[in-house]
C-alpha cells in the first residue's frame, strides 16, 4: 500500500511540476512574440516616416505613438492599424527634420 501512496504521489507530484514549467515556459515564448512583434513595427515605422519625409520634406508633426499611428492612417500612410500604439513613443524633433522614435519602456 505504501509503494502504491508513494508512486502516486511522485506521479502527482512530477505532473504539477511539469505543468508549470510549460506554463512558465507558455508565458515565455508569448513574451518574446511580443517584442519581436514590436521590434518589427518599430521598424515598419520608420519605414513609413521615411516614405512621408520624402512626400513632405518633414517629418509628422505630433507626439506620442497613438498621435503618430494615427495621423499616419488619416494620410494613407497605415491602410490597417495592426501597431499597438501604446508601445511606441515618437517625438518630431529639428523642426521636423528629424525625430526620435522607440519602444516605451
């Protein structure tokens, strides 16, 4: 009886802990999805300014991701808006000949 309480309990306890290590393991990869993700609009971003600078001579004029993200859809600039503007901080700066752009910390 003894043998049998023991191997159940190792089983059970062996099962939580592979449990949450998948789960710990889940949260992990969703993590680092995400910072990809944003690395990689980051980067669509200053794309796109690039291609408003050549149009415009300048550089949108407005602060903040939400601002930029959605100045750039009102110019046709985003056709859809997949960005998560919260994650990105933007500020015009030399008059609009340059600009600071990043991820918000």
């Amino acid at each position: 009886m003894n043998t049998i309480l023991s191997t159940t309990l190792a089983l059970l306890i062996g099962t939580i802990i592979t449990v949450n290590g998948i789960a710990v393991a889940a949260d992990d990869i969703i993590n680092e999805a995400k910072s990809a993700v944003n690395g990689a609009n980051l980067h669509q971003l200053a794309t796109v300014l690039e291609l408003y600078y050549s149009d415009y001579g300048y550089y949108p004029n407005v602060s903040g991701g939400e601002a930029l993200i959605n100045k750039l859809s009102e110019e046709g600039y985003i056709l859809n808006q997949p960005f998560d503007s919260s994650v990105f901080q933007y500020q015009p700066t030399a008059d609009g000949q340059d600009y600071s752009l990043s991820l918000a910390n």
